[in-house]
C-alpha cells in the first residue's frame, strides 16, 4: 500500500533524511521518498504489518507531525 503524508515541518534535505530514517525503521515499510519543496513523504508499506496510525505516530514522534 502507498500512502502519502503532508509533513508540514519538513524545511530541508536534513529534515527529510530523520523523516525516511525513522519511517524505514519501522517494520513493514519498504519505500519511503520525501520531498522537501513539497513538504511530503510517499511510504510504501505492508498494512498487514503496520497501520497508517503507527506510521503518522512514529513522525509525531520525532517532531514531524503529519497534517490530516
């Protein structure tokens, strides 16, 4: 499943690289492209293994909450 998040905190290349790390790291996420001029980040991942809740949690987590 492919879900894209508006990440409104997201300035810059630094940004992105803590946003894809930290998504990467939970497991069931296979791809993770963020923008920095679009302010976005496309997650690929396994509903059967993780939810968009936990996803959307783990950026809040590192200070990049996702806009609904």
């Amino acid at each position: 499943m492919k879900q894209t998040f508006s990440v409104p905190r997201i300035h810059c290349d630094g940004c992105v690289a803590t946003v894809t790390m930290t998504l990467k790291s939970v497991p069931g996420v296979t791809t993770v492209e963020g923008d920095a001029a679009q302010k976005t980040v496309d997650v690929v991942f396994d509903p059967a293994q993780v939810s968009e809740e936990r996803l959307r949690q783990a950026l809040t987590n590192v200070g990049y909450p996702a806009a609904n």
